[in-house]
C-alpha cells in the first residue's frame, strides 16, 4: 500500500510538469513534436488526476502509520505545491493576462512617441495602432474595427504580429492563451478547447485541426508614420493594471532586448536575424532585413506573381504590393512610392486619388527560426 501512494504522488508530480513543459519554452521542449502529447495529456488532465489521486488515497493509511510520518507528509506539500505552480503560476493565460480595459487615445492626447512600433489595421475608414510594447506582453488584444471583429495578435519569441478575425464555423469565438509550439504562441477556442497557432491562424489539434482564422489586413509601422498616414487614427493605451509588465522604454521593439527568446542577431541568416516573409501562390520568401535597409526597395518575384517591397525612411515601416503589369518599376524617395506617372503612399493609396490602390501583399517582420519552420520550403532573396 505505501508503494501504491508513493507511485500515486510521483505520477500526478510528473504529470503537472509535463503538462506545461511540452507547451511552454524550457530546455528541449520546443525544439520537440510533442504538441500531439501535450494535447492529449491536457484534454485528459482530470482522467490523470482522479487516478493518480485515487492512488494516493489507497496508500494513506499505510504510510502514516510508519515511524517517519514526515516523509509522506514532505511528499504530500511536494505534491500540491506542484499542483499549485503548475495551474496556477506557469500557465500561459496566468503569466500574460488580456487587459482589463481597452482604451485608445488621439494623436493629440497620446504620450507615445512617433517612434513607436506598432501593429496597425484602417477597414471602412477607421484606423487604430496597436504598440508592439504592450502586445509583447498580452499576446492578444480582442477588438473591433470598422463594424469588423479582431484579435490583434503578437509572438515576441518569434517577433511577429498578426491580426485575425475570431469566427470559426461562422460564429464569433473567443481566445486564451494556452501555451507556444516551436514556439510560437498558440491560443486555445473556448467552445472546442482547439489549439491555435499565431504565425497563420490555423487550428493544429483538436476537433478544429486543420481550419484557419480569417486574416486581417495588417501593417507594421512607426507610430509617428500611422498619424501622417491616417491623423483621426486612434492608438491603444496601456492598461493600468499591466503596466509594471510593459516594456516601457521599448527596447524590444527597438532590437535590444537581452532575453535569450527575444533577443536580436544583428548578421545576416542566424536564428535571431530579422527577416521579411511573404507568402503568395503557395509560395514563400524571406528577404533579409539588412538587405532591405541596403537597398530600400526591391523589385522581385514570388511564385510568377511580381511584387516591390519597400522600407520607409523610419528604417521601421515597410510594405510590399503586387506589382501590374510585371515589368512595372516603381522608385522609392521620401516615402513615396512612384511609377512613371502615378505616386502612392507607403501604404498604397494613389495620392492624386486615395480610393485607388495598389495591391497589398501581407508582408511580415520575423526572426528567421520562426519563419523558416512554418514555411519550410521558403526560399531566401539572395
């Protein structure tokens, strides 16, 4: 019977840890393909527990009756302090949590400067910026925009931002955060319980594998760029109750972070390396961000479809956009974009005629680990 107890407490002990190594990012368990395993271990989590608990309960009597009651005791407080920790301390929705109220602020009333890095949308004549400094931290920012649901989304691991619309099956869902895989941050569905991966929107296990969120158009550029672009946009405050958790000074955004995770490689092609990804026909292609600084503009191919892809005299806002007919060059100065007869903003609006615009292409900012892992046949602009 103490053996029965003992085994009860080692396996619920294990089981805790393992139910949060696989999903969160300690040594080796990102770099593994575990996510079916962790999946299968937290959708059974109470199956697990009521056993192992049965277990130990068989085995009380017995190993309280021994002469050193206080090694069972030890093991018991062991036990439930991992319990604790593990569901209650190193969860992902635990550590990151969504702001308790979301406000926005006017060019004029903001106290963020131009410089700010943020992800930013505009849909039926409504534009709202979203800094990367507070989104580092939440993960996700549930909103609306122009009549349009949305979850402003951001992996600081893998230095990407996303923006998705949360319908699934055509209705509305809500999101947490459960964990990361190859980290990447994964959000978990409310009505399924299917794991969400950040870096395209699609569902990688549960009931729901395989579908993928409805993306929004997107932008990642300076604040200061955004009020030029757009001057009644709006831009997100801090939440009060999060801001001893925000980078505040905006290293990360800036490069500077020193987190082993977060950090920025400064060469050309190493883990933590900046790079461009665009994905277009099937196709990807990752263009390295010291090379766009280089050059500031780049006329290439993705697939057969012609695209131009641009960085913005911040040295922080780029685009890119189909380009029609193929052969069409523009140039790049002071942030317009011309042809030899026409000249659009960074964002592609006709300056002469604002509703026509060019052709967006989603564009990302990416460390290169992250985007070589999900898009595994990318190709590298040499």
């Amino acid at each position: 019977m103490k053996k029965i107890f003992y085994i009860g407490a080692v396996g619920i002990i294990l089981f805790e840890f393992l139910k949060v190594y696989f999903i969160m990012p300690m040594p080796g368990s990102q770099q593994m393909r575990s996510i079916d395993v962790a999946y299968f271990l937290h959708t059974h989590r109470w199956e697990f527990r009521v056993l192992f608990g049965l277990l130990m309960l068989t085995g009380t009597i017995s190993v309280f009756q021994s002469k050193r009651k206080w090694i069972p005791a030890a093991v018991l407080l062991l036990a439930l302090a991992v319990i604790y920790l593990f569901n209650f301390n190193m969860t992902a929705d635990s550590m990151f949590k969504q702001p308790q109220k979301l406000a926005f602020n006017t060019k004029d009333e903001t106290k963020l400067k131009d410089s700010t890095l943020v992800i930013a949308v505009e849909h039926n004549g409504e534009a709202k910026a979203y800094p990367i400094r507070y989104l580092v931290y939440h993960h996700q920012v549930q909103d609306s925009i122009g009549g349009k649901q949305m979850i402003v989304t951001y992996c600081s691991v893998c230095r990407t931002g996303r923006v998705f619309e949360p319908i699934v099956n055509h209705r509305h869902e809500t999101f947490r955060l459960v964990g990361m895989d190859h980290f990447n941050a994964m959000f978990e569905d409310a009505s399924t319980g299917s794991w969400w991966r950040q870096a395209n929107g699609e569902a990688i296990v549960g009931s729901l594998q395989g579908q993928q969120l409805p993306e929004v158009e997107s932008t990642q550029i300076t604040l200061g760029k955004w009020f030029q672009l757009y001057p009644k946009a709006l831009v997100m405050q801090l939440d009060e109750a999060s801001k001893d958790y925000y980078d505040s000074l905006g290293k990360y955004e800036r490069g500077k972070s020193k987190g082993d995770l977060t950090r920025t490689d400064s060469l050309s092609w190493k883990d933590k390396s900046w790079v461009i990804g665009i994905a277009a026909d099937g196709k990807s292609k990752a263009y390295d961000w010291n090379v766009l600084k280089e050059k500031r503009i780049i006329h290439d191919k993705i697939s057969q479809k012609p695209i131009v892809l641009i960085l913005a005299d911040d040295n922080q806002s780029f685009a890119a956009f189909e380009r029609s007919p193929a052969e069409e060059i523009f140039t790049l100065q002071h942030d317009t974009l011309s042809t030899s007869n026409k000249h659009y903003d960074i964002t592609g609006r006709d300056l002469e005629t604002p509703s026509l615009k060019l052709v967006k292409i989603q564009a990302y900012q990416e460390f290169w680990h992250s985007w070589k892992t999900f898009h595994p046949a990318t190709e590298q602009y040499q």
